[in-house]
C-alpha cells in the first residue's frame, strides 16, 4: 500500500458518496479475517492502516498476565515490560506482526472490499431515490418475461412487474413502453427490489395528476378511486374552487385528457363523477351515467336504499352489477337499488296488508 492508494481511495469515496474512514475501517476488518485465514492463527490481532502514508501494519494483542497459560492470547508481565516499561497486569500488549508478504494479500482484500462497499453504496442510492417514489408513476421499457413476471428496465434498476397485476388481455413485447405504479419498494440482500402493477387504483389517480394541471396544482382534488382494471372505473373530484367544474376540467377539451388516459389503460372505461358531502347527491353521482329518482340513507347500517326509472334499472346496476359495485366501492356505502315500479309494488302489497281484517275481525264478523 502507497500514498497513491489513500488518494485513490478519497477519489472513489468523493464519486460514489462513500467516506474514505468508512472504506479503511472495512479494509482493516477484512485485512484482519484475511491474516488468520492465510497464517492459519487465531490469535487476537488488529491491522491497522496509516491515514497518512498507506502503510499497513498488524499488530498481534495479548493479556498481560502473572503466569502464562496460552501464549497465542497472552504474555508475561516480564515480557511486557521489555517492550513498555508501563505495561500492567490485564493490559492489553501489542506486538507487531505484520508478515513480509502482507503487502499482496492486502491489495486483494482492499479490491474486494472496495469493489463490495461501491456496489452497497450504489444499491443504497438507488433505493433511497425509489423509497421517495412509492405510490407513484414510472416509465420503464419492457426487457424481458418469465412465467410470473415481465421485467422492467427503470434506468438504474430493473422493476417487477408480477402477470397478475397486469390487465385482462394486456401484453408486452421486447422494448415497449410502459407506465406502471409502483407498489413497494424493498431492500434485499440483492440490492432495491421494485415491484409494480397496471391494476392498482392508484395508477388511474397517478395518470390524472399528470394530464390534469387543476389537479396538480390542487385546485381540483382526486377523492375517491374505484377501479376494475381494464373494464371500468369511476373517479370522484371536487374543486376548491366553485368557478372550476372539476368534472369538466378532468374531461378536458374535446374529451382530449380523459382520453389519453383511457388510451393508457387500454380501453378502460372512466367514469368522472362529482363529490359532495351530501351522501345523497353523492351516491346518485356515483351511479352515473345512470338517472336517479331517489336516495334514502340509513346512517346505522351505512346504506343507501336507491330508486331509479325503471328503464334506467339496468344501466343503474350494470353488466354483472358493475357499476353498483363501482358506486358502492367508490362512496364506501352499501347501495340497495330499486326500479319505481319495484318500489310501487311493494307499497301496494303493504297497503292490501293493511286493509286485510285480522283472524279476531274475522271471527267477530261471522258470529
């Protein structure tokens, strides 16, 4: 070891974010494993690298002791004293021991170690920059696939991308963009892993934020997201400001912005409704593009009883009962829906139940 290797060392540590005393106390304690390995000792001993000059020198240490029982770990008073006249009994001696040939043994720790720390270091700036990106959106082009996962290049990183957190019918070649959301952000002993998905609602609120400036800018604000990826999904918005038609602003002109997004996910039918703190009016935009008659909340049980034409029944429930589902999903309410004619005919069986004498009438009207 030289003077040219502490500087060498300063330069990697200023380019890779690592402090040169962090990397010269790994090489210390890797120099240390590699003397016991390579001189076949298990004596107690400590390396140490001069800060200044590069010199590297190891230093065997030893109990000062009355009487001598293994000499690999210990050393006699007398001993001691030949080398420091201070020296007590239950301290600690060092004597140095660096072999002639440490030198060559030490250059290759010192390149593994370093080698070691710089990749540690890298994988340690990559997942702090992607920590800060969880819930959020990304670009990565698409570079491979196995049976569960497509691969995707992010940069610095490649990101998981699981099939089941891809929409129904999607595909990826070789190459192709892609924008995903990423889900979770781990550190493993193989360096950042991060995992993506195309269904979570939070890509469709992601890709809002990016092609809505009112809501980047939050005048308009995103307050509810119910999704079934690559069918439908309904969004609830509200404006700050009364002169912004949130919904009005997420459609765009033209259709453009919502179409873009709809474009992004494939087809995916998405529904821009307006939120309101009246659950009434909040349900009944929730089930849109159906037409409501009524909204009947019961606050107990968290339900909302619906009436709705009854040639908006259908739509009003959906393909499977898609868009109650989505309704429900998006107000956090459960959602009972009726057609007036349904309603109509329940209130005439109460009433004929009314009008009905009792088994006691009965009885008195024919004595």
């Amino acid at each position: 070891m030289s003077m040219d290797f502490i500087e060498a060392l300063e330069e990697i540590g200023k380019e890779k974010g690592i402090g040169k005393e962090v990397l010269i106390d790994a090489i210390e304690a890797a120099l240390i494993s590699s003397y016991k390995r390579n001189f076949n000792t298990a004596q107690n001993v400590r390396v140490d690298i001069n800060r200044n000059t590069g010199v590297i020198k190891v230093f065997a240490r030893k109990s000062v002791v009355d009487e001598v029982l293994d000499p690999r770990m210990e050393i006699s008073l007398m001993a001691s004293r030949e080398l420091n006249p201070n020296y007590q009994i239950d301290d600690l001696c060092e004597i140095e021991v660096t072999p002639r040939d440490f030198g060559r043994i030490a250059a290759q720790t010192a390149k593994q170690v370093v080698t070691q720390r710089i990749r540690e270091a890298e994988r340690g700036l990559i997942y702090n920059a992607f920590i800060d990106k969880a819930d959020d959106i990304v670009t990565g082009i698409v570079q491979r696939q196995d049976t569960r996962n497509v691969y995707v290049d992010l940069g610095k990183v490649e990101a998981v991308l699981p099939l089941n957190e891809l929409m129904p019918n999607e595909k990826f070649k070789h190459n192709d963009r892609v924008k995903a959301y990423i889900t979770k952000v781990e550190n493993t002993t193989k360096g950042p892993q991060i995992i993506l998905s195309r269904t979570h609602p939070g890509l469709l609120k992601r890709l809002f934020e990016l092609e809505v400036p009112e809501i980047f800018d939050g005048v308009v604000e995103i307050k509810s997201v119910a999704r079934e990826a690559g069918q439908r999904s309904k969004i609830a918005v509200y404006s700050r400001n009364p002169e912004v038609d949130p919904v009005g602003s997420c459609v765009g002109p033209k259709g453009l912005r919502v179409q873009t997004i709809v474009n992004e996910l494939r087809g995916e039918k998405i529904d821009i409704v307006r939120w309101s703190e009246d659950v009434e009016e909040y349900v009944a935009n929730a089930l849109s593009p159906s037409k409501v008659v009524s909204v009947d909340v019961r606050e107990i049980e968290k339900m909302a009883r619906v009436i709705v034409p009854d040639y908006q029944l259908s739509l009003a429930i959906g393909i499977k009962g898609q868009n109650a589902r989505l309704a429900a999903k998006l107000t956090s309410w459960k959602i009972d829906i009726k057609s007036e004619s349904q309603v109509d005919e329940v209130r005439e069986s109460q009433n004929e139940d009314e009008q009905m004498p009792s088994d006691d009438e009965f009885v008195e009207e024919n004595q």
